[in-house]
C-alpha cells in the first residue's frame, strides 16, 4: 500500500486527515490449523515534509503483530498485539522542534462467548500496557496500564444488548514510576 498526500491537500471527510506526507506499508495474514491460530503482521514507514517546505522532517515507523488463538467455539477465544510506533527526525534542528520518541503497547485479551437458550453471553477480560519513551525530553515519557473485564447479554428474538464492564487505567511517568499521575 502507497499513499502520497501532497501539501494543498485537504480532507472534507477526516479534518484531523494529515497531509504533506508519503506512507508505505506491508502487511500479511497467516491462517493455520483450519483458523484455530490467525497470525498478523504489519511495518509502515512514513514521512512527513514531501513539499520540503517545513524546518523538519519527521519520520514514523511502525510496526504491529497480532496473534488469534480459537481452538474451538466451546472454549475463551486469546488475542495478542504488539503495537510499536518510532518517531524521529533525521536531522535535528533544535531540541525544541525535533523528534524522538517510542510508543510501544502490549495487549491481550480473553473472550469467552455461550449460549444459553434464548440468550448469547460474552465474557472477557483485557490487559493493555503502553509505554512511550521520549529522548529528548524524558518527563514527557510515560507508562498507562489499563486493565478491564465486562460481561455482555444479547437477546437473540429481540436483538436488545446489554454490557456491563469495568475498567482500572493508571498512568505514571518512567522518572517517578511510584507516582501515579493519574488513575481512572
């Protein structure tokens, strides 16, 4: 996949659409024990700065992989995701307009769906653990964890859906791990 969005261009759909960019990205899917195990991978590259008329460019990495394990309807379903995205500007001007950071987030989640009767249930459970590391200015660097767990009731004969979920999120930075920033 190739995408080129010159400097004049303007989304009506997407206001938040960036432009003066060019994106490449490569991605494949493996299926294997008749869908039991589904495999992902992704890498992007993209640059901002085509029309060279900015002080910077800055550069994006990212890379995703994903595992699905379902080995059978009858049991929790286990999904896996590794997100990490890298920022850079190649040629720093100054600290206050250059880039250099990585996000990276781990996710897992459980989800275990029946049936009973007239009434289709979903259990699931979710663990996200995000970290960005800033180089240049490290307090800006920070941690969330967000964990959760909710249960969900669909009505088959009436299509009426209820969810019911609980989640804990605590951010902090990695300079003073032991104070949270926030909680939520």
């Amino acid at each position: 996949d190739y995408h080129y969005y010159g400097s004049s261009y303007t989304s009506f759909g997407n206001p938040f659409e960036l432009s003066n960019l060019w994106a490449g990205t490569l991605q494949d899917q493996v299926d294997l024990l008749n869908r039991k195990l589904v495999l992902s991978a992704r890498y992007t590259y993209q640059e901002n700065n085509v029309s060279a008329d900015q002080l910077t460019t800055l550069t994006t990495q990212i890379i995703n992989g994903s595992a699905l394990f379902a080995p059978s309807p009858k049991l929790p379903q286990l999904t896996i995701n590794v997100n990490d995205q890298l920022r850079n500007t190649p040629t720093r001007v100054s600290n206050l307009v250059a880039t250099d950071d990585n996000a990276l987030n781990l996710t897992g989640l459980l989800n275990y769906n029946f049936k009973t009767g007239d009434y289709l249930t979903g259990v699931n459970v979710n663990y996200t653990n995000s970290s960005r590391t800033d180089v240049i200015n490290s307090f800006s660097s920070n941690i969330i964890q967000i964990a959760s767990g909710g249960i969900n009731e669909t009505m088959i004969k009436s299509g009426l859906g209820l969810d019911l979920r609980y989640s804990q999120m605590y951010y902090s930075n990695p300079e003073t791990p032991t104070v949270l920033l926030s909680t939520t």
